[in-house]
C-alpha cells in the first residue's frame, strides 16, 4: 500500500513539473517597425524677377502701376513702349502677349506679336495695326479678332490686371496670320524663358 502511495506522489509531482514547463507565456511574435516618413510636397516656387534675369518693361511703369489713360480706352489707345534685358542665350525670336486675366467671360488677349527679331530689345510706342511692323514683327489677331494693339476698356467696377509677357522662342514662327490658339501651338515646347510685368487700370 506504501508502494502504492509513494508511486502516486512521484507521478503527480512529474506531471506538475511537465504542465508547468509547457505552459510558460509565448513570446509575442516580432513585426516589423513602420517608420513614416515625412516627405516635403510643396514645389520649389521661382521668384516672380530675379535681379539680372530675364526682365520685361512697360514704359517706365513699376510693376503693378496703372496704365496711363493713354494706353487705354480712356485716351488715345497707343500702345505703350515696351522694352526687355537678358534674353537667354539662343533665342531665335520674341513673342509678346498682352492679357487681361479679370475679363467677364475669360481671358482676353490685347495684343499679340511674334517673330520679333532676336536682336530687338524695344517695341516703340503707338504701334500701327499692320501686319508686319516696321522692326520686321508680325501681328497676330486679338481676342476681338482684330489685328493690332486693342486698349484695355473693362466694365465699370472693379480694376483689371494687364498681363505683358515676352516669351523668348527658339526658332521662327513659320506662320504668315496667327492667332492667339495658334501661337500658343507653336510656342509649346520652344520657350526658352519668359518675362511678365502686370499693371492694372478700371473705369
């Protein structure tokens, strides 16, 4: 009966040694650590001059000045002189466009040169509405259809931007009439740098 006893004992002390060492906690599986990385979105911006960069100048106005009557429907509705620096290195011609972003139904265009001669630094004022100007630039059409300097006449209210931008091209405009959907067909990918000045006039 002792033997009996004595046997129970040992198989219950090694069955409590066995159940304890096979329930010992499981360590938590290892998982990868994700890191975030913050990554910056915002585009590098370029200045809207840089000093001693391609530059545009309308008359002897500062940039964001209202245009004189005289370049508008206000006066004699001349074109203003307009003149430009730094122009890239292998610029075959200049285009000029002259927009006002602000008008009622879209963007209206005012004037549109092109194939100005790489050489010309100025476009004199009171321009006349021929095709060909005397320095050799084209005339392409306005937003009005019209050839030519239109001056800028907005409603009555609020004052517009007039946008003049000079874009330096890389080869000539092989077209005799233009407008403004085709001048910018034939600028797209030929731009070798642009020049903008803004001004502003209301009635």
């Amino acid at each position: 009966m002792k033997h009996w006893i004595n046997l129970l004992i040992v198989l219950y002390v090694v069955t409590v040694v066995w159940a304890s060492g096979c329930s010992a906690p499981l360590s938590p599986p290892a998982f990868p650590v994700l890191t975030h990385v913050a990554t910056s979105a915002a585009p590098t911006q370029a200045p809207a001059t840089v000093p001693g960069g391609f530059s545009i100048h309308v008359d002897a106005l500062d940039p964001g000045a209202v245009l004189p009557d005289a370049y508008t429907c206000k006066g004699a509705g001349e074109s203003p002189e307009i003149s430009w620096e730094n122009a890239p290195q292998g610029t075959k011609s200049f285009v000029l466009i002259v927009d006002d972003p602000d008008a009622p139904k879209g963007t209206f265009t005012h004037w549109l040169l092109y194939n100005i001669p790489p050489q010309t630094r100025r476009i004199d004022r009171a321009q006349p509405n021929a095709k060909v100007l005397p320095g050799g630039a084209q005339q392409a059409d306005t937003s009005t259809g019209s050839r030519g300097y239109f001056p800028p006449c907005p409603p009555i209210g609020p004052a517009h931007r007039y946008v003049f931008s000079l874009y330096a091209v890389d080869y000539d405009i092989g077209m005799p009439t233009a407008d403004r959907a085709g001048i910018d067909w034939a600028m797209s990918g030929h731009v070798l740098g642009q020049a903008t000045v803004t001004t502003t006039f209301g009635r």
